[in-house]
C-alpha cells in the first residue's frame, strides 16, 4: 500500500523516537500541504531519519506505507518514506 504525497512542508518538528514494528526509531513530524489540493493537509511521520533536508516552505516528496487512525483525537496519520 505504497500512497504518494506531494505537497509543501507546512510544519516540521525533528529529532522524535517512537517504536515502529517493535523497534525505538527516530522520525521527522511534518504537515504537508498536498499539491494537488493545498486546503487538504497530511500528518506524516518519516520513518527512520533525526532530520530531513527539506524546510518549512520546500516541496516534499513522500511515500505512505502505513495509515494510523487515531479516532479519538480524529486524526489520520501517515507513515512514510522520503523519495529522493
């Protein structure tokens, strides 16, 4: 289930850990604004890196391999790849 987001990097917060398939790994926070829609945003999660090179502003490229719902603050998450 690989989902393509596209889209500016609204916010970015760097250097966070979380357990992902049963390891502690670090992870980059980001809100993406979607290109082809700029009013739809997307909570993503890069999985496996402290920082990325992108900034608040740049265009980003992402891949979402996994969707979190957490139904209780009703927010979808994604974890994701960065594409190069």
């Amino acid at each position: 289930m690989d989902i393509p987001i596209n889209g500016t990097i609204l916010t970015k917060e760097t250097g966070l850990h979380a357990s992902f398939e049963g390891r502690d790994q670090p992870y980059v926070r980001c809100v993406v604004a979607r290109l082809d829609d700029p009013r739809r945003h997307a909570e993503t999660r890069i999985v496996g890196v402290e920082d990325i090179a992108q900034q608040v502003g740049d265009v980003i490229h992402l891949v979402a391999y996994r969707v979190v719902t957490d139904r209780n603050a009703g927010v979808v998450r994604f974890d994701c790849r960065l594409v190069s």
